[in-house]
C-alpha cells in the first residue's frame, strides 16, 4: 500500500480521475479543483505548484483514496480509508528529513488539512506524532446533498437572474466580504468574479430592481455540482433572499444536467443549516479544517 505523489494535474486525472468521478459527493472539491487546473493551467490558485496525490492499496491496482493541495490553500483529502490518511501524514513528514519522497515546493510542511472529520482525525493524529506540531479545529463544516428541491417555506420578495458584465464591482466586493466573513484564504478575487461571470455559473436575487443576495454554482462535473458562495450583505438579512438565490442557483445546477448538487456549511452557524435542509438538502459528512502550530508549520507561513 503507497502513495504516489505529482504535480502534473493531467497525470493525477488519468490515474485518479476515475476514482473521483465514482463518489462525486466526496470527491467534490477535488473534482472541481483539477477541473479548473486543467482548464487554467497549474498557477490559477497561486504561485506554488499544485501537487497531487493518489493511493492504491495495492501495487498497480485500482485507487482507494486521493488528495490534492494547491498553495495557499489547504492539503484536501477527498475519499480514502482511515488507514490511507495516516500513511499520507507519515510520508510527508518523512519527506521533510529528506526520507521521504514528496515533491514540489514545501508540499511536506502542512499548515492546514481539510476533509472528512475521520481523515482529518487520522492524518492529524500521524502529523503530529512525526512532526510535533500541534493541531486545532479552524472550522466545522457540513457538506449537503439536494434531495427533493422545495421552495423555500417564506419565499422573498423577488427573483434571481445570471450575474453578467455590468455587476463586476459589485460581484468583487461581495466575494471580497464574504471571504472575510467566512474567514477563508483570499487568492484573486477579482479573477475568480470575472471567471464565474463568464461562465454564467453567479447569480443574484433582486428585490426592487437591486441585488440584494448573490450564489454561485460550479460546472457540472461527474454529474455534480457544488453551490457556492452564497452570500447576503448584513443590511439585507433575514428576508429569506439567502434562501431565494441558493434554491433558483440550485434548480440552474440541475437545468444543467446536475445529478448531485451540494453545498458545503459552516457548523457554527445553526441559520444556514436550517435554511438548507428547508429548501430540500439532507446531511452527507460533516467534515473538519484543521490548522497546524508549530516550527514545521511556521516555515510553511513564512514561505
């Protein structure tokens, strides 16, 4: 049972591609990361090159599990055995004395893992037990599955349409707030607006003839697609237009071929939680991002 590690994007997707596409759900993020790796080429998430990481639990046989990191972002375990996540901890740590064989640039030093609360606990306890960096929660997150659409129970005021051209600025400081609220890493804002704008993949809830929310849904890959973000400016919460824009993004994603639309949220907000499963989403795993102190994580920072 091993690891093997890249950082070609097309090589991942020729030996790991499969595997992600049979279990979208989990894979989702992987799924739409390498998509837009090998669409943008391997720098459209940062400076560093992304690597990639695909485990067979036997030698040439099919894969079981598979990874992915693209600096500054999180390393992000998709599906794999408990087993598997340890192991991968272990090779990079050892790749950090040079025993191990990691490559590119600092893709031994974790600064954060993200995945599956039961990954994250087995690679969390591997890291730190080789490295002695210590471990702790950043975010609790809950990834959901849409089963039967339902209109929202308090339907807003209002209708949704495709964000075109003419909502650049403001699509780019609601992105810009949204980032900052949900306390993620900000990498091209503006980009991935004019992006998602081309791609027809935003949209905005209007009441009065103004914005007043905004969602986005990803391509349709493996028949999935992921909503995200969303987003309501603080003046304009509680009137349900969070609720509005995610159902009208959502019946787009499935316009489009969708067989699994998702969404990713934040356990710590007990609102958006509720507001999704009235719409019709039902619970999938709940899921950890885990961020590492320590001397091997602050050479990550620095870097």
């Amino acid at each position: 049972m091993a690891w093997t590690l890249s950082t070609s994007v097309d090589e991942f997707h020729t030996r790991a591609g499969g595997f992600l596409a049979a279990s979208p759900a989990r894979n989702t993020v992987l799924l739409t990361v390498t998509d837009r790796l090998r669409e943008r080429g391997p720098h459209y998430y940062g400076e560093d090159a992304p690597v990639f990481g695909w485990w067979c639990p036997e030698p040439g046989g099919p894969v079981g599990g598979a990874f992915l990191r693209t600096p500054p972002f999180a390393l992000r375990l998709g599906e794999m055995p408990v087993s598997a996540a340890g192991e991968l901890a272990a090779e990079l740590a050892a790749a950090r004395t040079g025993a191990g064989a990691a490559v590119g640039a600092g893709s031994a030093d974790v600064v954060e893992v993200a995945g599956s609360d039961a990954a994250v606990a087995a690679f969390s306890a591997a890291w730190q037990a080789a490295t002695g960096a210590t471990g702790s929660v950043r975010t609790r997150e809950r990834l959901y599955r849409l089963g039967e659409p339902t209109e929202p129970p308090r339907p807003p005021a209002g209708g949704a349409r495709l964000a075109d051209p003419s909502d650049r600025e403001l699509v780019i400081e609601w992105l810009g707030r949204f980032v900052v609220e949900a306390r993620l890493v900000a990498s091209g804002v503006a980009t991935l607006a004019d992006d998602r704008i081309a791609a027809r993949q935003l949209h905005l809830w209007e009441d009065g003839g103004r914005p007043v929310a905004l969602a986005g849904h990803s391509a349709v890959i493996a028949g999935m697609s992921r909503i995200g973000p969303v987003y309501t400016p603080g003046d304009h919460r509680g009137r349900g237009y969070g609720s509005g824009v995610t159902a009208a993004a959502s019946a787009h994603a499935l316009g489009l071929g969708a067989t699994e639309v998702l969404l990713y949220t934040d356990l710590a907000n007990p609102t958006s939680n509720s507001i999704y499963q009235q719409i019709g989403y039902r619970p999938v795993e709940d899921c950890t991002v885990l961020e590492f102190r320590g001397r091997a994580a602050r050479r990550a920072r620095v870097a």
